[in-house]
C-alpha cells in the first residue's frame, strides 16, 4: 500500500512542477498566477522532501547534508500566500510590498531546523562545540512535531481573513451592481478546499503533539494522512487555477468587448458626459466606483465607454478613474486643512481604497512615491 501512496505523491510532485512553471511564466494575469504558482511549488518542495527520504534519495551522505542544510517545508508562507493570491486575483493593482512582506517573517519557524544544523556545522568547524550530533538530532525531532502547532494555527488564521475578505468583496459588488460571481465562485472554493485540508490536519495533528501517541501516530499512519490530501490539493489547484485564469482571460475580453465603430459624434458625447461625471458630480471619490456605476452616472453603455477609453484615450479603466483621483491628491497634499491626516488618510479622500493601489498608480503617473512629492511640495511651499 505504501508503494501505491507513494507512486501518487511523486505524480503529485510532478504535476506541482509542470503546473506551477505554466503558471508562473504565463503572460497573462502574470501576478495572481505567479503567486498561486510559487504556493503549490512550496506544497510540491513538501511533498518532494517526504518522498526522497520514503525512497532513500537522502542516503547518500552529500545529499544528506544538502537536505538538512535546504530548507524545503515552509508552511509558514502557505497563509500569507493564499490570502495575496486572493486579494491580487480581484484587485489587479494589489501588489506584495514592503508592508505585505511582514506576513512572511514567521517563516523563520520553518527555518530553524536548517540554522540549527548550520549552527552545528559551524560550531564544529571553529572547534566551539564538540562532534556529538545526538542532542541536536533529537531536538530537530521534537521541535519539528511542536512546529507544526504555528504552522496549523498561522494558515487557519489566513484562511478565516481571506473568507472574511472574500465575503466584503461580494457584498460591494452586489453594492455597486457588479457581477463578479465567477471570481468569487473559485476563490470561495479555493479556501473551501483549504479549510477541509485544514480540518484534516487538525484530526491528525491533535495525537500527534501528545508525546505518548506520537510515534504511534507515525508507525501506524506515518504522514499519508496528511500528504495524499496535500497531493489531491496540488492536483486540484494546479488544473483548476489554470483552467479558471484561462476562462476569466476570456470572459474580460468578452465582457469588455469594444464596438467596432464609433462615430466621432457618439466619442464626443461620451467624453463630455464622463469629464462631467468626474470634474462636476466628482464620483471618482467613490471607492468602490464599477464600469457600471459610470455607465449609470452618464447614460452610457459600458462598451462605449471602454471603447472611449481604450481606442480614444489609450487608457484603461483604472488608469483613467485613478488619473483624476491622483490630481485630486497633489492639490489636497500641501492644504493647511490637511496636515492633520496621513498620504493614506488623503488618499482615501481621494477615492483609493487600497494603499498598494495607490502607491503603484502615483508613482507610475508621476515618477516619484507619494512621500517624495509630498517632501518636494513642503520644500518648495
């Protein structure tokens, strides 16, 4: 039986590869798909490194060496990575900065094993520490059972935002008249498909931290309670996240579809309406403004609109709402009246509803971070 589980945890591992190189150097929707491929890679290193030691591939003394020196389970990054997936699959703008990559700092839970062999190594080396590696051993053992106490916690954690998230995002959709039915279906199964992972983990986990039942657990299950789920995770994610990026390529482009003529009567009309809608009513400053509520505000079908946009003003949606909400920024920045609030307190002013957002559209409009310009204005005011 074990060589059955096995055979299908090296299929897994492979299809992780294939999948996650398709989706990481795929041209399109590149940054939620990079980040889903980096998040079964990571599964597929997991798994990768349970089966090498399952079929000896460690034996070898070298290779050895290189394993317990290689970090190849980092669980710890399996949350931050799932929550970033979901959040860049329905805001295009969102990217992980300097902020975002704080969630990653506990990874080091998983990295202890890997700096406790390099400390071992080390020592010895410079004759700190004698070459008895039977305590270290034995504390790598213990400490990787309770490890994975942070490591259940830190991704239900992740999983309990994300769904937290994902119900906001319905709910200001259904708000603004939006349809993103399709996104929220397949990221609400995404985090379904987690959580019941999760919930299988939790059965195994419990007997497992309790020391009498620990190598009980193992001699009678060893880890395929745990990792033939994680296999059927990558398989799952692999193929539906492909097939999903595909058809919402598709469906955008459908959706999104310009007229093949406009006549320039019909660009000009709509240009007035939307400088109208943007410079008088300022509907701009709603944070949650949708193709649809323009279309609402000016009378106009959502295809002439974005055909106005992308044929006449080589913008796109986004760009064109976020041009208005950064000129509106750069003439409230330097207002007595504004001193008081923070560049992401203006910035909600201003309409912006994500930070990530808003820093990566100012400083692609005006080449600098909305911290520079603010620094040039006092200076120069």
């Amino acid at each position: 039986m074990s060589t059955f589980f096995n055979t299908i945890i090296l299929l897994g591992i492979i299809q992780g590869l294939v999948v996650s190189s398709l989706l990481f150097f795929s041209r399109q929707n590149k940054y939620p798909n990079r980040l889903l491929a980096i998040l079964i890679l990571l599964i597929s290193l997991a798994s990768f490194n349970l089966y090498a030691n399952y079929v000896s591939w460690f034996g070898l003394s070298a290779l050895r060496f290189v394993a317990e020196i290689v970090p190849l389970v980092l669980p710890m990054a399996f949350g931050p990575l799932i929550y970033f997936y979901i959040q860049s699959y329905l805001e295009p703008g969102f990217r992980v900065g300097k902020q975002q990559r704080r969630h990653f700092y506990p990874v080091l839970v998983d990295l202890v094993p890997s700096i406790a062999v390099i400390s071992f190594i080390a020592g010895i080396v410079m004759k700190l520490i004698k070459n008895k590696p039977g305590p270290w051993g034995v504390f790598i053992d213990n400490y990787n059972v309770y490890a994975d106490i942070p490591r259940w916690l830190s991704i239900t954690a992740y999983l309990w935002v994300s769904a937290k998230y994902l119900s906001a995002y319905k709910k200001k959709k259904e708000t603004a008249g939006g349809n993103g039915s399709n996104s929220y279906k397949w990221l609400s199964q995404f985090v379904t498909a987690f959580i019941v992972f999760q919930v299988i983990w939790l059965l195994y986990l419990v007997p497992y931290v309790i020391p009498k039942y620990t190598d009980w657990m193992l001699n009678t299950f060893d880890w395929y309670p745990i990792y033939i789920p994680m296999t059927v995770l990558i398989y799952w994610m692999g193929i539906k996240g492909y097939i999903v990026s595909q058809q919402q390529i598709a469906a955008d482009k459908k959706n999104t579809g310009l007229p093949a003529m406009l006549t320039p009567a019909l660009v000009q009309q709509v240009m007035d309406a939307l400088k109208k809608a943007m410079e008088e009513d300022k509907i701009f400053l709603n944070p949650t403004l949708s193709l649809a509520n323009v279309s609402a505000a000016t009378g106009f079908p959502q295809k002439n609109i974005s055909a106005v946009l992308n044929q006449h003003l080589k913008k796109s949606f986004n760009e064109y709402i976020n041009g208005y909400r950064i000129k509106t920024f750069t003439e409230k920045i330097g207002l007595p009246e504004m001193s008081h609030l923070t560049i992401a307190g203006i910035a909600l002013e201003c309409g912006f509803n994500s930070q990530a957002t808003f820093q990566r559209s100012f400083k692609d409009a005006t080449g600098k971070s909305p911290s520079e310009f603010r620094k040039a204005v006092f200076e120069t005011g």
